[in-house]
C-alpha cells in the first residue's frame, strides 16, 4: 500500500513552548499514549489545547489531566 504525503500541521503548536500543565511537559511511560495522540496530529482534540485558544468543546474525544 503506498502511502500518501500528509499536508498540514502534524504536531500541536505548543510543543515547542508548551504551558505548565500540558502532557509534553510530563512525558512519562504513563503518559506516552496521550503525548502521542494529543501533542501529535489530534492536538485540536486536546483539552488543554482548547482551553488555551478559549474553546470549549464537549467532546469525550478530548484529554483532560488529572
């Protein structure tokens, strides 16, 4: 199967100056599979990511860190 050439944005904006509360920030075998989802290509489904841009979303798609 060939793979097509992704467009756009792949990571969330805030990797590289993320906010203190964000999953990049507490990178640990715990939290790998939400740094991967959320600070990867669903970064717009990310609850951290919403609050910080000022939308709110009532999604069961979005992260929320305890």
């Amino acid at each position: 199967m060939k793979r097509e050439r992704q467009t756009g944005k792949t990571i969330c904006p805030f990797v590289e100056k993320p906010f203190d509360n964000c999953f990049v920030n507490r990178l640990s075998s715990y939290t790998i599979r939400d740094v991967v989802a959320f600070c990867g290509k669903d970064y717009e489904a990310c609850e951290i990511y919403l609050k910080n841009n000022g939308i709110e979303k009532g999604n069961n798609r979005t992260a929320v860190i305890q």
